[in-house]
C-alpha cells in the first residue's frame, strides 16, 4: 500500500465564504439605494382662519392675479388688483415690487418688507406658474406671502 | 551557490486590498441609504429660475405628496405611507394632525409641475384645517441652479 506524504501547506483562512456574503451585500445596497434629490423649499405660514369679527387690516394688500397661458415657464400672465399699471411679465413683477419696496433705493416706496402679498391663481394655472410668482416676491425680500383662494 | 527550490504552493491572488474596498463600498451605501426620505415620490418638481428658495433645515417634517396624473389633475395625495382621494379631505387633515402631534413640526408639499392650482389649495387648505398653524414648506427643484 503507497502511502502518500502530506504536504506541508500553509495554514489560511478560506475567504470564498465571506467575499460571496459581502459581495450579495454590497450588491443589495447598490440596487436598494435611492439618492434623495436636491430639493428646496419655500418656508409659507398657514394662520387659522379667524372666522368671527375681525378688525380692519393696517394695509390692504397687494393682490397678484397669476394665470397660466400656456405649459412653457414664460407662458404666464400677471395682474395686480388695484390701480396699477399692467404687469406683462415675472421681470416686470419683480421691478415693480422692488421700486416700490419702502426702504429701498431711493427710499420712495409704497410698501414695507411685511406688507401683506396674496397671491391669486386661477383654478387651472399651473403650479410652476404659481411657484415662480412667489419666488419672484420672495426675490424681492418681502416676507408676508400667502396663496390665496383661486379665482 | 545553493539554489532555492520553488515552494509548490498554487499562486493566490492578494485579497486584502478588494476586501478593504468591498467593505468600504458597503459602508458607503449603509450609511446613504438611510437618510433617504421614503415619504417622498419621485416627482419632476417645479424648478424657477433664480431660485430665491432655501435648503429646509431637518426639523421632523410630514410629507404630503400630490400624486399627478395626465392633463394637470391628479390621481390622490400621498401622505405617510397612506394614499388620500381626491374627494376625501378630512382624511389628510387627520393624517397631518396625528403626524404633528407625533413631533412634527413642518409639512411639506409637493406637487409636479404641471398640477392645477385648485388641488394644491385644496390640500392648503386641509392642512389649514389642522388648527395649529404649521409651517409649511412648498418643495421645489434645486438641482439645477
């Protein structure tokens, strides 16, 4: 009978097992994970409406009508309630509330930094459209805004 | 001069480096996966341009997503884990409420691009309905400024 000699190996840990377990791992993170988006936001606050008596406001505001024309970005038409003149675009707008701001250049404005703004869409405007007008009155450092009912 | 004999051992690759770069790939992708936020769907976001919006500090907040469908409409509110009709308010104003008595303070809405005016005040209004003024965060699209 031939008997065979051992060799003289040396003694390791099999890691097969264990890089099969981590690679499933890794390969379950990989499909598993969803990168949040870059997302930002406009802070609005939502008072309780006050349904009783309510006293008269210091300012009457400024009211923005704002209706969608079409589905491109620019395709938006604006009016302000009241005896201004007309509004034809988010730029006009943003002049506008910045010509008029009191304390600004010049110091020859109408209104203040929380001079209330509501701004005003119709039923069917499109949300981007409404986003863009409040982010040109927040452009314009006013800090009173809210979304008014549609018109 | 003595020559060595070759030992006849089989040729291993070195496995230390790929470990260590496994491992630290799975790190990675534990500790990303978690400050994903499940409440929110994928929506295409609105995006203006100039953005004068800010980046929401991480206070708890509920997430209450309007869910478009074609033409500007949509198809229900998704809040919590929970999908709210179109046609029944209350119910999101409930979620909302029990979700800020939990410790939230924050709501953010978002809604797609496209969706109709009226759907957002209808949800506006909901969460108004809650009684205890939250602050709302409207949630825009600030990859590409």
């Amino acid at each position: 009978m031939i008997i065979r000699r051992r060799k003289a190996g040396t003694i390791g840990l099999n890691l097969t097992s264990m890089i099969d377990v981590v690679f499933l791992l890794l390969v379950y993170f990989m499909v598993a994970t969803e990168f949040k988006t870059a997302e930002e936001s406009f802070p609005m606050d939502v008072p309780i409406r006050n349904h009783g008596q309510t006293l008269a406001l210091d300012n009457e505001p400024l009211v923005i009508l704002v209706e969608s024309s079409g589905v491109g970005e620019k395709e938006i038409r604006l009016r302000l309630e009241g005896p201004w003149d007309p509004i034809s675009s988010l730029n006009a707008l943003s002049t506008f509330l910045r010509s008029n701001k009191a304390g600004g250049f010049g110091n020859s404005g109408l209104f203040t930094e929380n001079h209330p703004i509501r701004i005003k869409p119709t039923s069917d405007t499109r949300w981007e459209h409404a986003i863009a007008t409040y982010n040109i009155v927040v452009g314009a450092n006013y800090t009173n805004i809210s979304l008014d009912e549609p018109l | 001069m003595a020559r060595r004999g070759i030992p006849s051992s089989a040729i291993n690759a070195n496995m230390t480096p790929m470990i260590d770069v496994t491992f630290l790939l799975i790190v990675f992708f534990v500790v990303v996966s978690q400050i994903v936020d499940r409440d929110a769907v994928p929506l295409d976001l609105p995006a203006p341009t100039q953005a004068a919006s800010g980046i929401p500090d991480s206070a708890e907040h509920v997430t209450v997503n309007l869910v478009p469908i074609a033409g500007g409409e949509i198809s229900g509110i998704v809040v919590g884990g929970h999908t709210v009709a179109v046609d029944a308010m209350d119910e999101l104003t409930s979620i909302v409420n029990t979700r800020l008595q939990g410790g939230a303070t924050d709501v953010h809405l978002r809604a797609d691009r496209a969706t109709k005016y009226l759907y957002i005040h209808q949800a506006i209004e909901a969460i108004r309905a809650v009684g205890t003024s939250p602050r709302m965060q409207l949630v825009v699209d600030g990859e590409y400024r």
